[in-house]
C-alpha cells in the first residue's frame, strides 16, 4: 500500500478573489494590510491566496457593514478559524450579536413606517 501525499492546496489570484467576494482589489489589498487575509507570493511576485479568502472577504463585508472595526474583524477571525471561543470571545460574540440585533431592529421599525407611509399614499392619487 502506497501512502500519496495530499494534494497540494490551490492558491488562487487576487483578482479571482475581487471577482469571487465581489469586491474590488484594492479592497482586498486593504485587508492584507490590516492583517486579515495573509497572501502568499508566487515566484514572480504575484499575490496568492487560499481558495477560502473568498468566504473570509464575504464575511468582512458583512461585518464592517454590520459596524465592526477591523481590529474586532481580527478578534473574530480565531473563532471562524477553529470554532473555538474562550469565555471571553464568547461574551464579544454575543456583545457583537445583541448591538446588530439592536440595529436590524431600528431598521425594521423603520422600514415598517415606510411602508405604513407607502400604504397611505398608494390610496391617493
């Protein structure tokens, strides 16, 4: 019985992630920067990521959208990575759930006066 070693990982291109993640490439320069996505460089220079970095870009749009800073983004990225918390992650995590659950909400109130103030005006011309 032979024993095949595992294949090596795909690295993908900068711009394969930007299309992927739907982002541009300067954005996820930007993230290599504040040391959320590691690249790796092929011979000529070029940067190269895992294929997963496109997951990792969707999820930091999110959350900087959410209102996460870049340095929370980094306090969440272990947790993603492994599954794993300490109590103290934990209470950052639900810290983090619980502020954009309080802003989904606002949003929602929101959104139902505007509908409340589309119903009356689709009754006058």
């Amino acid at each position: 019985m032979t024993v095949t070693e595992p294949a090596a990982e795909r690295l993908v291109r900068i711009g394969e992630v930007a299309r992927g993640a739907g982002v541009s490439v300067r954005a996820v320069r930007y993230y290599e920067e504040q040391g959320l996505l590691i690249a790796r460089r092929s011979p000529s220079g070029q940067r190269l990521y895992r294929q997963d970095a496109v997951a990792l870009v969707r999820f930091f749009q999110q959350m900087y959208a959410a209102g996460l800073t870049s340095r929370r983004i980094t306090e969440l990225l272990p947790c993603w990575d492994s599954g794993h918390t300490d109590a103290e992650q934990r209470a950052m995590l639900r810290t983090e759930h619980d502020r954009i659950q309080a802003k989904v909400d606002d949003l929602q109130a929101a959104l139902d006066r505007l509908d409340e103030v589309i119903a009356i005006t689709d009754t006058h011309p």
